[in-house]
C-alpha cells in the first residue's frame, strides 16, 4: 500500500477548525470548548499583536508563518497555528474576545479580507504525522519552544507511545496534579491572572521547591504511581501552605535560583511555617497510600464533560473555605453548593432531548413570583432523590439535611465548629459526584420511567 504524503496547498480561512486539544491551551478539567472559549485561553496581547501583523500583510502574498493542518471532512484542523487563525478569526469576529475586546474592535474596523480568504497550510497525512510535526517544531529546539505546562499536555496526549520512558512520564503526570491543584485555589485578581497563564507562571520554580526532600518533609505529601498527590498531613494545612507558595512563585518572591540548595529551601519553609502560624509537627503524620476503597478525600471527583467554570468555582469556594478559621461560612456554603450543582443537573440535563426541568414530573418545584421565576430547592431536592434507583444513595441524599443548613446560615445562635464543617462538607461529596457524573451513566441510574 503506498504511503500517505503530505499536502501544500490553499484552504478558506472558513474552513479552518481550532484544535480543541492544543497542548498551550489544553484544560482537562474543561474538556471539549467552543471556539470562543479557546480563544480565551490565549493572552489577549499575544494575539492582538499577531492580528496588527496580519493587517500589515493582508493586501500580500505574504503569508505570516506556517500552518499545519489535518483534513476532517470538509473541513482542517490547525495543529500548529492556532494562535494566528485565532487572530484572524477574531479580526473577522471581534466577539469572539473576552478581553480588550475594544482594541480588537478597532484593528477589525481595517480587515479588507473575509473568510473566503484563502492561506497555504500543510496538510498532514495522518495526526500521528501532524504530532510528530509539531514535537520536532515545538520540543526540539527548532522554532519556538512550548512552555513547561504545554510541553506536559502534549505528552499527556501520550498518542502512539509518545513518552517513552517512565520517569519523564511521571515527571509530566506530577507537573499536571500539581497545577491542577494551585489552580483550584482562590486567588486575588493579580495572582489568579499570573497562574493561569503558563507563559507567566514558573511552574518549574513551583516544583523545585514543592517537590523537593524539604518541600515533602514540610508538606508531608508524596506522589503515587499515577503522580497523583498523596497528603499524609493535614489536608487544610497543605493547601494553605501550597497556595501561598504558589503566590510567592507568581509573584516573584519565591523561585529556584532564591530557593537553589536544600540549605535555602529549608530557611524559606522555616520562614513560610513561621509567617503563617504553623507548626511543623502538625503535619508529622504516616502517609497514607490512596486506595480505591476506604479513602478519605477532601474534594469531589466528577465525570460530566463541559462543567461550567462558574459551577466549578462555586464547588472551588466550598471546599477551600478555611474550615478552622471560617467552619460557618463553609457549612453554609455546603447547602449553597449543593444547591447549584442540583439545579445546574436539572436545567443542563437531557432525557430524549428534554431537559428535565421541562418536565412536568419537576414543575412543582418551581413557582412564579411578581414575574420572577424561583425554586423551591427542598421539594426539588425531594423530587429528585425520589428518581434514585439505589437505596444506599438515595439515603445519602435524604441524610443531608438542607433544613439545618438553612439554620446555619440565618440564626446567629447556631455555632458551628470545625469538625461539623468538614462532616458537612465531606457528606456532600459523594452527593456531587453522583449528580455530576457523565450524563449516560446518571440517567442509568435513576427511574427515567417517573419523567412525564
């Protein structure tokens, strides 16, 4: 059989597909966005910068930088140049921006092209080619470089054997818990920007110090096979201390040449335990491997695809809620928790292309005031743990108790202390990741038959 060659040839920029698993913007936690939301992901600077340099060129021939597609139906998908048809498709569209929407609004107003325009592309025989491609162009010092944090969802892809060896694929599994955990903390604006772009943030700087003899032994954590963070510790102590080290990392205060040598590394965790009021014998505790059954985890896990950011913010604020310092505000926050992960499953839900909040098996929950729509999230609730099939959940349901949390929130008697807190919040667990696994498997597991 003679072997697939490459392509060079002109394709419509109307043709032309984001890659939604471009390792610079790739976020498994959010699997699967539009085009708007890609584009999102990309410092705005960096693409208005490459959309003012295609309106130098636009009258041309030239063409800025290469393109390297793979052909889907009709259509290509970009594997290498999503950042330059980004800026062109928001040249055409300036809504498609969600910051300096009005400097893209401007430099549009000069676009004499549309997206009939064609640009030459490299057509790929395969994906496997386009990877190959892209790992010579990106990994192998022959153009532009990724970033650490690309380089690891790259790897992660783990297509046709990618990473070869076992260390440097452990190497990339810890590199991608570790920034999956920071950026589930909450942060100020400043240092919440800084993170979340990898290009700003020093992620190598926050894994010599974390993951480092010193780091370990003060944090009391290690990784398991799968490089999935193991606490032995204090949950809440870990977190308090990884989040402020990943503020001194963004900010600057904080990296591997200031923290070098075991020497420095021990004086900044002094320094940090002291600063913080903590004590390095609360965290002398045995690490306890992970295991499928028994384990006691400190935050859900969940399934669903295309999880709205600002539900997973909500579930974010819930569990990282300092439970010592704020146990009120966090019990409280369960019930409001729960409350939106409920109603989100009921609106987003779909049963025969109906989502269930439009049939007539839920109306009773929600009721009409001065033209305002509500919800009465106890009979809601009821209703929905009336579809369960299985008894040990359906009880779990039924044992979380919205009436006192509503007691915690508004009566100022109620005193709440830690322990409870994280009770509360730990019983909502298993609750959350009921409702928020993928959509099949939830469907399969309530009476569908009562949906009328």
């Amino acid at each position: 059989m003679e072997k697939q060659k490459w392509d060079f040839k002109k394709v419509a920029l109307k043709n032309l597909i984001l890659w939604d698993n471009n390792p610079r913007t790739f976020d498994k936690n959010y699997p699967n966005p539009d085009e708007k939301e890609i584009i999102s992901r990309y410092q705005a600077d960096k693409i208005l910068r490459i959309a003012k340099n295609i309106l130098k060129y636009q009258n041309g021939n030239l063409q800025p930088g290469e393109l390297t597609v793979v052909k889907k139906g009709k259509n290509f998908v970009i594997f290498d140049g999503n950042r330059r048809i980004s800026a062109y498709k928001i040249l055409l569209n300036p809504e498609l921006a969600t910051d300096k929407k009005d400097r893209f609004i401007e430099v549009s107003q000069k676009v004499s092209f549309t997206d009939k325009k064609e640009l030459w592309v490299n057509i790929a025989p395969d994906i496997k080619s386009a990877l190959t491609r892209i790992d010579d162009i990106h990994n192998n010092n022959f153009h532009e470089n990724w970033n650490p944090t690309a380089k690891t969802n790259f790897a992660l892809l783990n297509i046709d054997g990618q990473i070869k060896e076992l260390k440097e694929k452990k190497t990339h599994l810890k590199r991608d818990s570790l920034y999956k955990k920071i950026k589930s903390f909450v942060y100020n604006e400043e240092v919440l920007k800084i993170i979340n772009d990898p290009n700003e943030f020093k992620i190598t700087s926050l894994e010599r110090i974390v993951d480092s003899s010193v780091g370990k032994e003060y944090l009391n954590y290690d990784f398991d096979e799968k490089g999935e963070i193991v606490i032995g510790g204090d949950d809440k102590v870990f977190n308090q201390v990884l989040k402020k080290i990943a503020e001194d990392v963004a900010l600057r205060k904080a990296d591997s040449r200031k923290q070098h040598t075991n020497e420095q590394k021990l004086k900044y965790f002094k320094e940090l335990f002291k600063n913080m009021g903590l004590s390095k014998s609360g965290q002398d505790k045995e690490i306890i491997p992970k295991t499928k059954r028994g384990t006691v985890r400190s935050y859900p896990k969940w399934t669903r695809k295309k999880i709205l950011p600002q539900l997973k913010k909500i579930i974010d604020e819930c569990y990282y809620l300092d439970s010592q310092s704020f146990a009120n505000a966090r019990t409280s926050f369960a019930r409001v928790t729960f409350e939106a992960v409920l109603k989100y499953v009921i609106d987003e839900t779909l049963w025969k292309n109906k989502k269930l909040k439009n049939y007539n098996y839920f109306q009773s929950a929600f009721f009409i005031k001065k033209r305002n729509k509500y919800t009465n999230f106890t009979r809601l609730k009821t209703l929905f743990m009336d579809l369960i099939l299985e008894a040990g959940i359906k009880k779990a349901f039924n044992d979380f108790d919205l009436e006192k949390l509503h007691q915690s929130i508004h009566n100022y008697r109620i005193g709440i202390g830690p322990n409870e807190s994280i009770s509360t919040t730990n019983n909502l667990i298993p609750l959350i990741e009921f409702m928020l696994q993928d959509e099949a498997d939830l469907l399969s597991l309530i009476d569908t038959s009562k949906l009328v």
